[in-house]
C-alpha cells in the first residue's frame, strides 16, 4: 500500500474531534514557522494567519447553526474566539501584535481536544 494510501484510509478512520485536533495541529505549526519567519517574508506570515483565521471563521459558523450539538455557553465562547482570532490577525499583519496569542490559542484548544488517557478498571 503506497503512503498516500495508508493517508487517506488513516483519515477516514479519525474521529471529528481527533480531525479537529490534527488541524489544529497543523495550523498552529505554519503559525509557529511564520512567527519565526523573517518580518519581510509577507507570504508564509499571511498564508498562516488566513489558514488560520479560516479555521476559526468555520468553527463560528458551526457553532452558529442551531443543530450544534454543544452547549450553548462553549459555543459562545468559541464565536467570541474566533472574533479575537479574526481581530488579533489582521493586527498581527499590521505588525502591531505578535503571534504569540494566536499560537497559545490553538494550544489550549488542542489540550481540549487530546485524547484523554482510558481509565481502566480492576476486574
């Protein structure tokens, strides 16, 4: 089976929130690269800041339809972020912020979102 296979069938496999984990992973991997990117590299810092408001932009929007499945008070809290993360990016790329926020962000999103360790029981 080629790489790209073994890829494609690992993806199908993974939970949503073991999904949204990984891109978050991701995400805040091309936000750590272009917080460390040269101040004059425009590209890699907004191709970031865009994947990454974009991310956030969906989670709004998800959280927005009324057959959300989480609690109404997270999901507020999840609009409100992605009202930070929208207003905090544009700052960033007027180099009036760092990245720095952003990447704490996603970080604790991903805590959220790890796997937690199975408890085992005693037989």
């Amino acid at each position: 089976m080629s790489f790209q296979a073994y890829q494609q069938a690992s993806q199908r496999a993974e939970s949503p929130r073991e999904t949204e984990y990984r891109l978050f992973g991701e995400v805040t991997r091309a936000l750590i690269a272009a917080s460390e990117a040269d101040v004059l590299d425009f590209s890699t810092r907004i191709k970031a800041l865009d994947w990454n408001r974009r991310l956030w932009t969906q989670l709004a929007m998800d959280c927005a339809h009324d057959n959300n499945g989480l609690p109404p008070k997270l999901r507020a809290s999840i609009l409100s972020l992605s009202l930070w993360v929208t207003r905090h990016s544009s700052a960033v790329m007027r180099r009036e912020e760092e990245f720095g926020p952003l990447i704490d962000v996603n970080r604790l999103i991903m805590q959220g979102l790890s796997p937690q360790p199975q408890t085992t029981q005693a037989a």
